[in-house]
C-alpha cells in the first residue's frame, strides 16, 4: 500500500509540473521603519500572510539617503519598490528613470492638496516640529525664530540634510522663513545644535538618552510616547507660523515593474494591513 501511495504521488507531482518557488519582493526603506519598534516587522507579516511570498526590506539611514543609494546601484539595483522618500525627492528620483509606473487607484489616498501622481503613492504624512523634553526645557520655541535665536544651552539633534528627509525639510524651512537671510540663520542656530545625524532614528536616540533637549521630529512623536509607553514627558513646540509638511512616498522601480507583487505591495500598502501600523 505504501508503495501505491508513493507511485501515486510521484505521478501526480510530474503532472502537476515543477513547484513554482514562493515569490519575493526586495523593498528598500529607511532604518526607522525596519526597526523592532517600527512598522516595519507588523508590515511584512501582514503582507506576507496576503501575498503568500517573501519580503525582504534593505534598510539605509534615511530618505535621502535611499535615494542617493539608488541612484549608486543604477539599473542594477535590487530594488523593487523604493519606500520612503517624500515629496522634496520626488522631482530627483523620476529624472533617475529608474521608476515605473505604479498602475494604482489612488481613490483611498487621502493627504492635504490631493494627490494625482502616476509614479509615487503616498503611505503617510505629518509635519515636523521641535520635540522636546518638559522636565528639561521650561520655555520651548514658540517659532523657527525663537529656535534660531535661543538660549545655546537647551541643545537640539537634527538630521543632515545630505541623507535625512528630516533633515532636508529644515533646510527648505529655513529657507521659506528667512528667505536670503537663511545662511545668517543657520550660523546663530549652529551655538544650539548638539550634533547633525546620518538620520532620524539617531537623533532621536540621543533625545530620549537624556543627551538634547529638543529634536527635530514630527507634531505626532509625543502621542507615540503616551499610546505606546504612557508617558507624557514629551512635547511638541507649537511654532506661530506653522509646520512644514511631509508626505512620504513609495515608488516601484523599473525592476520592480516585472514584479507582479510590487503591484500587488503598492495597492497594500494605502489599505489598513498597512496603514493600521503606521504610528
């Protein structure tokens, strides 16, 4: 009988054809996101239970840096969706050539101005703010000025705008408030900054290490602490002239675009088994 079994099976496996291997998405994004406490591991899980495939995320330091790791790899690249650049990057990266169309509805997209881009969908928003610690910082900016023009004791972290999206924002915030006058700007904040980090994650960590009292962060960081830790020690400064806004976005590459779970991911990724995990 175990004989009959077997034969039987070995019949049945060269009809049905050689087992079609499980398929496999490369997605590169930033460190914040991949980290245990991220969305990262909450994302591939429920991806991967949809897809019945792998994910595999490739990290770097930050938006910028994503970029600037895709334009190095080329047409070469591994990537098949880009996850993680915002829309101060957008303009650079299609001029790459490396992107494809995304081939997606956009009707569940909801971010402030609309949106109507064919090669970049966005998987979140929020504008940056001063975060800073209450036990330490009794009276935080009230404006990008009060921040420039600050006592040089009460530190802040920020992120380098050579690889950080963070840090790319205040740069171009800066340039808004102070127009021409940004450069003299950046001179009288340099007695504040602490350090300049590759990214978010980093200056983040030496907030909550106790070793800045500011960082530069989003509006929604301290909601985070209450929900997750419930601690509310955190806050964001509330600047008189309003706060510059993010959108990120995730791109599928030309690579990607021979990938039907590329597809497939991008259209996830505007759904709740995404956005349920979005801090």
């Amino acid at each position: 009988m175990r004989c009959t079994i077997l034969t039987t099976s070995i019949a049945l496996a060269l009809l049905a054809g050689p087992v079609q291997a499980a398929g496999k998405l490369t997605v590169y994004t930033y460190e914040s996101f991949t980290a245990e406490w991220g969305p990262g591991p909450i994302v591939e899980k429920a991806f991967e239970e949809t897809c019945g495939c792998d994910i595999e995320f490739v990290s770097v330091a930050d938006g910028v840096a994503l970029l600037n790791r895709l334009k190095l790899e080329g047409a070469a690249t591994e990537a098949d969706i880009v996850l993680g650049l915002d829309t101060n990057l957008t303009y650079e990266a299609r001029q790459t050539g490396l992107f494809a169309p995304h081939g997606v509805d956009l009707a569940s997209v909801d971010v402030p101005g609309g949106w109507s881009d064919d090669m970049f969908v966005p998987f979140d928003y929020g504008y940056f703010a001063v975060v800073y610690d209450t036990e330490t910082v009794s009276e935080p900016p009230a404006s990008l000025r009060d921040l420039v023009e600050g006592d040089p004791a009460v530190k802040i972290a920020i992120q380098d705008p050579r690889t950080s999206t963070p840090g790319l924002g205040l740069l171009l915030w800066m340039k808004a408030v102070y127009g021409d006058d940004a450069a003299d700007a950046w001179a009288k904040l340099k007695d504040r900054v602490l350090t300049v980090t590759p990214g978010w994650s980093e200056a983040y960590g030496l907030f909550t290490g106790g070793e800045a009292q500011m960082v530069l962060s989003y509006t929604t960081s301290p909601a985070y602490h209450r929900i997750a830790e419930d601690n509310d020690r955190y806050a964001a400064a509330a600047f008189a002239e309003g706060h510059y806004l993010q959108i990120e976005v995730a791109g599928i590459t030309e690579k990607g675009a021979a990938n039907p779970l590329a597809k497939e991911f991008i259209a996830f990724m505007t759904g709740p088994g995404f956005q349920d995990a979005i801090p």
